[in-house]
C-alpha cells in the first residue's frame, strides 16, 4: 500500500509522462520539417533493412565478373539490370546498399545496446551505492572517455580480429562509458528527489527502487543518447573499415563497400558514391531524430545541445 | 596488452627454419610468458622507458618524439580553424535564430556528423589538388601543405562546437540579466559582445580538450591519406606490422597526454566559471 | 651596344641546354614508397621496401644484369674451383666508400660477420650470405671465398645482398650510428632520413662508373595510401610510383604527364592444399580431387576480368621466364564437367566442404580471387567456407596451423629460376610449407645440388610435369605490374625482383 503510496508520488512516471510527451512529440513533428524528415529517413532505412530480400534485386554476393565495373544504368557502359552500377565483382551496387543497411543498423543497434546495458549497470551501481565503489567506476569511466575513442576502438579491433560479433562487442564495449556517466549523474540527481528518499525511508528494497523508480527515470535521456551513439556507431564502422579492421570484406557493410570503394575513386566513383550517401543519409536522419526525441522525451536537454 | 598475430611472422624471412626463428624470439624476450612480458614493459614505463620497437630498432620514446611535433601542428591547425569558425558562426546563429547564418550553421553541425572524415580528405584531394592545383597532395614540406589535412580534421569538431555555441547562446539570451541589459538600453552589439559572448563560450572550453583528443583519434586515418608524418601513421604501420612494443608505447603516451590534457581543461574551467569554482 | 648584349645572352641561353655537361648529375627524381622502410641499413631491412629504397647505397661484388644474369659489379671477374665450393674474386681498384675509405678485399668480409653474428641471425638478410663458411684475403684486391658444399645459387644470393659496408667506419662510430647512418659505395649517398616521410641521396661524385648516377638528388617519400600516390603522380609531385594494379593504369593511361612501364613479375598465385596439420584426413589427400579443383577454376575469365589481361594463367610453378621451363605443359583448362567426373572417381559424387583462407588486402585484387576461386568450386560441388584474415594473423607462426586445408597465397622467385618458390613452399619444416611430398624434396635437393644450368633445366621440366600430375598447389596466374612515371624520367626500368635499379636514370628540366 505504502509502495503505491510511493510510486503515486513519482512525477515522472512513464505513463502519466508518455501522456504529456506523445501529444508534445506528435506536435512537435508537425511543425518541424527537420523532424518529419528524420522519421521519415530513419524509417526508410529500417525498412529497407527488414525487407532487403524483397527490396533488393540480387543477392549481395550474387553477380559475375563478366559485369564487373559497369556505371549506372542510365550511363554509356551500364547494364539496365542495375540501376547504380556493379563492383569489381559484377555485384550489384544497390543491391549490396539495401543489405548494407541490415549490417550497419545490426552494428549500431546491437552496439548501443550492448554500451546501454554496460552502461546503466555501472552507471546505476556507482550512482546509487555511492562509496568506494563509485570512485572505482568513476575513475575507470573517466579514463576512458579521456582517451582518444577512435584509437581505443583501432586498438581492441586488433586484438580482437574481424567479424560482425566482434565489432558489434568492440563498440558495445568501447561505447559503455558514454551511457556510464550520463546514467551515474542522472542517478545522483534522482537520489535526493523526494519520492526516492522517502522510498529508502520506508524500507523499500534496492533492487526495487533501482527497478521501479530510477530505470523509468532515465529512458528519456537513454533514449537520445542511443540515438546519437547509434549513428557515430555507422560512423565508426565505415572508419574501422578504413583500417581494414571491421567486418570481412566480403560482408556488405557500408564501411566496408566505401573502403572498397574507395580505391577506385577516380575511375568508378559509383562504386563509394551510394554507399558514403548512404551512411551520410542515414547518419542525418538520426541525428534529426535524435533532436526531436530529445525535446520530446527530456525537456531539460533541450538546452543542453 | 598483446596484440594477436606473431611479429616473428613479419620480421623473419619467410623460408627461416625453426631455429631462426627461435633466435629472433630469444632475441626480443618473446620466449618469457606474457604476463612476465606485460609487466616488465609496465615496470619500465613507469620508470619512463617505453621499449624498443621491432621493427625500427629504435626506442619507442624517441620515435613518438620524432612523430610528435607534427601531430601537434596538425591537430592544433585543426582546432584553430574549427574554432575561428565555429565562435564567430554559432554566436551569430545563435543571437539571431533563423537567420540564413543560422542555416549555414546548423549545416556544418550537421555536416560533422554526416561525413566521414577520410572520405572528405579524399574528396578535397581530388577537388582541390588533382583538378584545381590549388593545394599540394601529400607531405609536411611548407604552410600550404597544412591546408587540406587541417581542414579535413577539423570538420567533426567543428560542428560539435557550432552546435554548443548556438544552444549555449540561446540559453544565456534567456538570461534575466540579458532582459536587464536590454532594459538598460544597450546597444545589441554591445548585448553580444560584452555579456552574451563571454558567458557562452564558458562550455566550449571543457569541449575543447575533449575535441582536441579526438582529433588525436582522426589523425590517424587523415595523416595516413595526406602522408602526414606524425604519430597516426606511425601507430597504422605499428598496427599493420605487429610491431606490439611500439603499439604499446603510443597508446600508454597518448591516453598519458589524454588525461594530462583532461586534467588541465578541468583547471581551466575551475578558473573561468565561477559557478565550477564554488563547487 | 645594350641590344648586342641581351641578343648575345638570349643566344647562349638557347644554344645551352642543347649542350649539357656530360656525366654530370642534375636534376631531382621523386619516387613515392608504399609504406615506411623499416630501416635504412640494408642489412636490417626486413621489407621490401626498406631493401629497395636503400639499394642506391651499397654496390654488391656481383650485380644482377637487366635479363636476371649475374653481373660483374665490385668484382671485376672471379674463378670458381673444381668442386664448386672456392669462388676466387677479383676485385674493381682505385673504389671508395662514401666517407673516403678506401674499398679492398679486407672489407669483402664485413658485412658476412654481421650476419653471421648469432643474434642477427634471424634476419632475412641472413639468407644472402649464409652459405660461405670461411673468407680468406690473398692480397689486396683478390679474396676467396668458400662455401659449405656446392651450391648452385651462391652468386645469385650474393647479388641480392653481400654489399660493401665499410670496416673502419664501423668500427670508429658502432653499430648503432652505422645503422641510422650506414655508408657504402653506391652510386647515391645518404643526405638525410626522416622516418615516416622522406630518404633524401645526393649522387655521389666519386662513384667508380664516371658515367653513373644521373640524377643529382634523389628523393623517397613515404606515401601509405594508395589513391594519394595516384593523385601526386597526376600533380607530378612524385616521378615514379609503384605496385599500380590495372585499374590505375586505365585512369592514367590517357594522361599526358604519365609514362606507364610494364613488366613481368615473377610471382605465381595459387591455391595451397594442405597434407599436414587440419589437411590430414581431409579429400584434399586425393591425387584426382586436387585435379579436380585444378580444373574446376575459370583462370581465363579470372585474369580477363580481374586484371583486364594483364596476366597469363600458370600450369605449375615454374615459369616461362623461369630456367627449365617446357611449353608443352599447358594450363589446366577449365572443364567443371571433367571435375565433377573426377570427384565421383574420388569418391565424392556430390562434393564435399572444405575451409580455405585468404590474407584480405594483401596482393593486388587477391579478395576478389578468393571470392572468384569460391564461386567456381561451388559450382562443381565442392563448398568452401572462405575466411579471411588479417595479414598479420595471415602469416603469423602458427600459419600451418590457423589456415584453413587449404588457403590463397603467392610465392616470388627473383633469380629467374623457380627453386626459390619451391624450396621456400615444399621444403617439410619451413614455417610456410604445409605439402609435404618426398619425392619433390628430392628433386629439390638434386637442383640445388646441380652446378650445371642444362642438368637444372632438365630437373625443373621433370618436377613441373610431376607436380602437374599430382598438384600441391591449384596453381592460378602471374601478373605483369605496372608502375607509372613523369614524362621526365629517363632511362628507367623496373626490374623483375621489385627493387630499384636507378643508375641509370636521368630527369629532364
């Protein structure tokens, strides 16, 4: 009784906040075209991504070397078979762009995720138990986020060698303290809000109050900050590509098909052209999504930027 | 740490018998465990020495102070041009919200995070070197070689700094003693200036070390593409030849440097923000 | 009388260039390197690169000539004894080292006790001088040398890298300041070395061949990415680049500034089996499943496609520029039909699945080899579970072990005779050796063993047709290389061992 008692007290419980927030979002879309366009980015992308089998022509590592290196169709040299020309294999450019969007969104998605469930963790036990255990995370966490990312991740791609799991393990890894300190710091905040304090007063049990009432609490900031991690995710798969240190390369990621690219970039510009427009569109409809979610889900970051 | 791969593999010619090759792991201590291995190399760093590397016989120290000034000038070009255009664009779209000036900015904003850097160094190579002739290709001979790699570099910062400036700008409009100012009759100019400029650069100091490292992370993709001298390409040939001790050395320097720069952009925020400083 | 005078100056300056003072180097030459040398002594260099960028340097007693023959270079003629193992030299007089040393017989031996030294041993250039056992010095100019038993490869070794370093200045500075500021008696001296980005050479102006270098300064830069050297090579920032693949050569074709020289590269590309290690038990142990696979790979369509022609399709691992080499062994064709019939004569009627490696990025196009190679033995049944890997954990140690049955890789052999490749792949014991098989080990050892070129070419036609009947290897192409220079190179041309040769070499304006 007391505990419902408790969570009635909660301002910001997600029901009573999705209240507020979904009429708020649904407005905020309305009038803002940068918005809109992000949904409708980031849609497109995900659907592609769930529907490549339908969506693409080929298969992605389908074609034949008698076709390789072949333009646009609508160029002098192109096959009317694919529309944004072939690799140097024969394979089919958009088709390869359609199932590139499975592996970078498997990446990004699958790596935020995995930084957000390290994240929280670390984050909620440092702010909520405080103590030696907190100077311990709090000084891992600023370790890391004071060392340059990029060599970080170059680092242990090396040590780790290349495939999917691994660059999706890397970036879970490597990404966790980000989602660490926003979470540690948003857990102190809410330590001393009333509703928690009262609920420590009254004997409710850790796990529940860490469940119940501080979890809650914290998707909207989660929420954005997975967002924008999620597209320098995209963002970092095409840089460790570069490298040579992400997927194998006849996996067709992005970053992958750009490093590939790449090479030809004087004489078959297609080959990295739709693949870099991809990640960039991608990496712009995010981030625009990112700015609407964060006014809608978190006011009090809006100012934050 | 030790890397996977064999640098016996790279550094021992390919038809070497057994023997030989037992020699050259004799010879540079691979034989011993690697925990043994890991901590002598700690033992020693602490003591200052980094190692030898393998695959210049050199010591490591030595090698990241030959790379280092290079870098430097790099990275510091490169924050100097994303500040010299980020302050002035994100005060401007900042004060007048909406504007075409605020367009342009919230473009580069976003431009930051929608192109990747190498794919941009690659792109000004083929448009400013290859067909216009106006900048050099590759290297670290005279000012205008700086130019492209500077300017590659620069661009992800730079859109993380125009944004902050602009939200920062906006917030401290809201001011009650910016409403004060207007209320007293000052001019806008003297508005910005004087009272807005001030107060919102204060967070674009703890970003700008934070920008600064990262810059140290890009170096490495963008040194390689411009032939740039400086540590980033030499911790890519590192990497590619399994050259572990020089591995080791670069990364124990750079998070030094990283935590050491950390450390002194936290001081410098104590001392401009007043607000930091009572806390 | 003012009018006089600019007519006369005008005059003389046309007239003046016509009229070069001869022998005298001029000019700067600009050539872009791949990655940084590991080092600018030779002798340390464990790369390519490193051994081409700092031959210029160091002259060798006996050089190769342009057709792979072996040259006189500091010895001016020698003597080889009836049982093949005492060379006797002798020596070029009146050559100096870059610091002013005079060269003698007594330098002859230095650069052997580097490398015989225990802790370099390790290093590849041990290779070059590990077969003498004993050096002894006659007079001045004159030295022998004596080799553990007869070996028919002595001098090509020794023109890959017994160099003059001199032994006085050695002694004087050590050898750490040697090694970052070695000396010998090439035609170019070391002007400076920043690591990372540039070797500079000045001729050197007492070069024992009056007529060579031509070149006043020469100028390595250290370029790692691959499209940057094809955008300075167009802005005529550098003079010569390296390893272009086709492609690279179409985009520059059609330039103006751009020369492209093409050569023959003495490099075979195969498909390795293995019979040892993760190869044992597996279908690859069957004779008629290796003919199989040999005739499952579309080699034609791989090299049109992939390398526009620029290659020819290999039937074994020697050559046509290669010593031994018989026309009449042709190409494995490709006939998938005959394959399938060859697999159900093995045994496997419905193919079977085998794992295969590839070292991603390593050679030229080589990952869409070893997708291409996939697809055609997916086609006759046989289902390869292609991984690849790193170059590094590629050639790790354990390679034997880490690769899969069966895995891409290459193999040169500069000297122009295959024994090399041979010997460094099918040799039981040797770190990348995964066939083993005693009946070319013998071959092998009677090669090596066989002073006289006829018997060797007789040995190499009756191993290429042994290890055409029962393949080690799917053996699939050799490639031409091209590399391009600025129309104002003179007198340059690459050599099939992928170093420099840059006596001769001149730049105009």
């Amino acid at each position: 009784m007391l505990v419902r008692f408790i969570d009635a007290l909660d301002p910001r419980q997600p029901r009573s906040r999705l209240r507020v927030a979904l009429p708020y979002g649904v407005h905020r879309l309305l009038h803002d075209p940068g918005a809109l366009l992000g949904l409708v980015l980031v849609s497109m992308v995900l659907l592609t991504a769930l529907f490549a089998d339908q969506l693409a022509p080929y298969g992605p590592t389908e074609g034949s070397l008698l076709d390789a290196k072949r333009p646009e169709a609508w160029q002098e040299q192109g096959l009317p078979g694919h529309v944004l020309g072939t690799d140097q294999l024969g394979q089919d450019i958009l088709s390869r762009v359609i199932y590139g969007a499975r592996v970078s969104l498997a990446v990004g998605f699958f790596g935020v995720l995995l930084a957000s469930a390290i994240g929280v963790t670390l984050g909620m036990s440092a702010g909520y138990l405080g103590g030696r255990v907190d100077e311990a995370i709090t000084a891992v966490v600023n370790l890391l986020l004071s060392f340059p990312y990029l060599v970080l991740v170059i680092i242990v791609a090396t040590v780790f060698g290349r495939n999917l799991l691994n660059v999706i393990i890397i970036f879970g890894v490597t990404d966790a303290p980000v989602f660490a300190r926003l979470v540690r710091g948003e857990v102190l905040r809410l330590r001393n809000v009333d509703f928690v304090v009262a609920a420590v007063g009254l004997g409710v049990p850790t796990w529940r109050i860490l469940l119940r009432h501080l979890l809650p609490n914290l998707v909207g900031p989660l929420v954005t900050l997975m967002t924008f991690e999620m597209s320098a995710m995209i963002f970092y798969e095409a840089g460790l590509s570069f490298l040579g240190l992400s997927v194998p390369p006849e996996v067709p990621s992005w970053g992958n098909m750009l490093a590939l690219g790449r090479k030809f970039l004087y004489i078959f510009p297609w080959m990295s052209i739709y693949p870099g427009l991809a990640i960039s569109l991608t990496a712009f409809g995010v981030n625009l999504l990112g700015d609407w979610l964060r006014d809608v889900l978190d006011p009090r970051l809006r100012r934050a930027d | 740490m030790r890397l996977t791969g064999d640098p016996v593999g790279l550094m021992v010619a390919r038809n070497a018998t057994p023997e030989q090759r037992e020699a050259f792991r004799v010879a540079h201590g691979f034989d011993r465990p690697l925990a043994e291995q890991f901590l002598g190399y700690l033992g020693n760093a602490l003591g200052g020495d980094l190692g030898k590397s393998l695959r210049l016989h050199l010591p490591n120290t030595e090698l990241i102070m030959q790379r280092l000034p290079a870098t430097m000038e790099l990275a510091l070009a490169a924050l100097a041009l994303s500040l010299l255009i980020a302050v002035p664009l994100g005060i401007v779209s900042g004060v007048f919200p909406g504007s075409p000036l605020d367009l342009l900015a919230r473009l580069i904003g976003l431009a930051g995070q929608t192109i990747p850097s190498f794919w941009l160094a690659m792109i000004l190579i083929l448009v400013f070197a290859v067909n216009l002739r106006l900048f050099p290709t590759f290297g670290r001979d005279s000012p205008q070689h700086l130019v492209l790699p500077a300017v590659a570099l620069s661009v992800a910062g730079m859109g993380q700094m125009v944004r902050l400036l602009r939200s920062a700008v906006l917030e401290v409009c809201r001011e009650n003693y910016i409403r004060t100012a207007r209320a007293k009759g000052l001019s806008e100019v003297v508005i910005t200036l004087r009272h807005v400029t001030p107060n919102a650069l204060i967070p674009l100091v703890s970003v700008v070390g934070v920008n600064f490292t990262y810059m140290l992370g890009g170096s490495v993709y963008i040194e390689t593409i411009f032939a740039w001298p400086g540590l980033g390409t030499l911790l890519n040939d590192a990497i590619n030849d399994s050259d572990f001790p020089l591995v080791q050395a670069i990364t124990i320097f750079i998070a030094a440097f990283a935590i050491g720069l950390n450390l002194l952009t936290d001081i410098a925020y104590d001392l401009i923000d007043p607000r930091a400083r009572q806390r | 009388m003012r009018i006089k005078v600019v007519l006369f100056l005008v005059i003389v300056s046309l007239i003046f260039p016509l009229f070069p003072v001869s022998g005298q180097p001029s000019g700067e030459l600009v050539i872009a390197l791949p990655n940084d040398p590991t080092g600018i002594f030779i002798a340390n260099a464990s790369d390519v690169t490193a051994i081409s960028a700092t031959r210029p340097l160091y002259d060798g007693l006996v050089v190769y000539g342009a057709d792979g023959s072996i040259q006189p270079g500091l010895a001016e003629s020698w003597d080889i004894s009836e049982d093949g193992r005492t060379y006797t030299f002798h020596l070029r007089e009146g050559v100096t080292f870059h610091n002013g040393e005079d060269f003698n017989a007594h330098a002859v031996g230095t650069i052997w006790e580097y490398g015989m030294t225990p802790t370099n041993q390790w290093l590849s250039y041990y290779d070059s001088v590990a077969s003498a056992e004993d050096i002894v010095v006659i007079d001045d100019y004159t030295v022998q040398i004596t080799t553990s038993e007869a070996d028919a490869f002595f001098l090509s070794e020794m023109a890959n890298g017994w160099f003059a370093i001199p032994p006085g200045y050695l002694a004087e500075v050590g050898l750490e300041a040697f090694e970052a500021s070695p000396v010998g008696t090439g035609p170019f001296m070391l002007e400076h070395w920043a690591p990372g980005d540039r070797i500079v050479m000045r001729a050197f102006p007492d070069y024992w061949n009056p007529e060579q270098p031509k070149v006043e300064r020469l100028t390595f830069r250290i370029i790692p990415d691959a499209t940057t050297r094809m955008a300075a090579i167009q802005t005529g920032e550098v003079d010569i680049v390296t390893r272009l693949n086709t492609d690279d050569v179409a985009l520059l074709e059609f330039n103006p500034d751009v020369n492209i020289v093409s050569y023959p590269n003495d490099r075979v590309y195969y498909v390795a089996f293995k019979n040892i290690g993760n190869g044992v038990g597996t279908p690859l142990e069957n004779e008629l499943v290796r003919q199989a696979l040999n005739l499952a790979v579309d080699r034609e369509g791989l090299v049109a496609a992939l390398f526009s022609g620029n290659g020819q399709t290999v039937s074994g691992f020697v050559i046509p520029s290669n010593l031994g080499y018989d026309p009449s062994l042709l190409p494995y064709p490709h006939d998938p039909q005959r394959a399938r019939e060859l697999l159900a004569e093995a045994g496997y009627p419905d193919g079977f699945g085998i794992g295969m490696s590839c070292p991603a990025d390593a050679y030229t196009n080589i990952n869409e080899v070893c997708l291409s190679v996939q697809r055609d033995l997916g086609a006759i049944g046989v289902d390869v579970d292609l991984e690849f890997k790193t170059t590094n954990a590629f050639w790790s140690e354990a390679h034997y072990a880490t690769t899969g049955p069966m895995y891409v890789d290459s193999w040169s052999s500069p000297n122009g005779e295959a024994f090399w490749r041979l010997e460094g792949s099918l040799t039981p014991g040797y770190y990348y050796s995964t066939w083993t098989d005693p009946d070319i080990v013998d071959y092998l050892g009677r090669i090596a063993q066989a002073v006289d070129r006829e018997e060797r070419a007789a040995l190499y036609a009756e191993l290429s047709h042994y290890m055409y009947d029962d393949p080690p290897y799917i053996y699939l192409y050799i490639l031409n290389l091209f590399e391009a220079t600025t129309k104002r190179v003179t007198g340059y041309q690459p050599l099939p061992n992928e170093t420099f040769y840059l006596n001769e070499v001149g730049v105009d304006g």
